[in-house]
C-alpha cells in the first residue's frame, strides 16, 4: 500500500452529483463511482424559493395596508379635531 495514490473528481449538475475515484495500486486500478440523485432536493429549494416570494410580498402588501390605515386614522382624528372647534 505504500504506491497508493488517490485522484478524485467530483461533477455536479442540476439532477445529480457524480463522485470518481480512481486508486493505483502497483498496476492494479479501481475505480468507484457514485451518483446521487438530487432531484428532490432541487424541486424542495425551488418550492421554497417560491414560498419564500410569495411571503414577501404579502408581507410588503400588509405593511402598505397597515402604514395606509394609520395615514387614515391620523386624517379621521384632524376631521373630528376641525369639526369640533367650529
């Protein structure tokens, strides 16, 4: 075991990571090669890509709402303030 040397490549693509490792010992060569489908994890992060926008903007549709609703408050208690005066 002391020619050992290792090389290993790694690819990863969309749908999948593929692992190559390839070993010499003396003049024997073993290669391993794994591949892990990552499909399901792409369409998770895409789906919480998705609800994560979509909690965004209601989020920023609530505010306005709420920031409006003081605006209208504040412009009701001035109407009743000048009604009462007169």
């Amino acid at each position: 075991m002391d020619n050992l040397s290792t090389d290993e490549l790694i690819l990863e693509f969309d749908f999948a990571r593929i692992f190559f490792a390839e070993e010499e010992e003396e003049e024997e060569a073993s290669y391993v090669v794994s591949l892990k489908d990552i499909t399901k994890r792409e369409r998770a992060e895409e789906e919480l890509k998705r609800q994560m926008e979509e909690s965004d903007r209601f989020n920023r549709l609530a505010v306005g709402r709420e920031l409006k609703m003081i605006e209208l408050k504040k412009r009701i208690q001035e109407l009743e303030a000048e009604r009462k005066k007169q």
